[in-house]
C-alpha cells in the first residue's frame, strides 16, 4: 500500500513509530515520540502525514471519545476505548467463521469496519 503521494524521511519515521507502539496515541502523542528522534519536525507535519495515511488506508484513524487515535495495523479490528482515561486497546474474539468472510460471501465488499466497546480498563477499574 503507498503511504501517499510521494516518500518522505518524515512520513516513513511517523509510521515506523506508529507501528511501533500498541498504545494507539494521539497526534500529540505521536509527536512526542516522533520528535526524540527527529527534533525539527512540526506538530503540523505529524497531523498532515497522519491524515495522509489514514485516507490512504495505510494505519486506522480511530474516531471516538473526542480524540482522534491512530492505529499502525490497518487491518480491521476491534476496540475497547477505557471511558474514563481514553486508553484504546486491541481486543480479539474467537469465532468460527470471520465476520468479514461471512459478508463477502453474500457479494458485500468489505473496506473498513469500526468495532468499540466502552467501558474502563483494569486501572481505572482497580483505582474506583
């Protein structure tokens, strides 16, 4: 998959960071990260290269709970977004036939798929 129009020292240093987290970060986030390796880059260039990505299908913008999150694994897949922090983690389930399996058998093509749930993650849950 391209990750935009053209390659850039930058764009591929976001992505290489992006991939290399599980904690699905903000921008922000991201451009503290981005910026110890790299200290000249803008908060500005991060978001750009982000949205970039995202509408390109390269990582998952995750739009809930009043900030956007970013995902390195473009593959559809589920959430859970603690309400009470904001962390977000990957959850998986085990089924027999994978939803989008199912979908496309019956002709549906499948481009994208939001899954969340809500509710709080063990430290919050634990500090209540």
């Amino acid at each position: 998959m391209k990750i935009g129009q053209r390659r850039s020292k930058q764009r591929e240093l976001i992505l290489e960071e992006l991939k290399g987290v599980t904690c699905h970060p903000t921008a922000d986030e991201l451009y503290e990260l981005v910026r110890k390796r790299l200290a000249n880059i803008s908060l500005g260039t991060v978001y750009r290269n982000l949205e970039l990505m995202a509408s390109n299908g390269v990582i998952l913008k995750i739009e809930s709970g009043g900030k956007n999150r970013f995902d390195g694994n473009a593959m559809p897949h589920p959430h859970m977004r603690c309400t009470e922090c904001g962390k977000v983690d990957d959850i998986t389930f085990d089924v027999n036939v994978p939803i989008p399996d199912q979908l496309e058998a019956k002709g549906y093509k499948i481009t994208g798929c939001t899954i969340e749930y809500y509710g709080l993650c063990p430290e919050c849950k634990n500090s209540c």
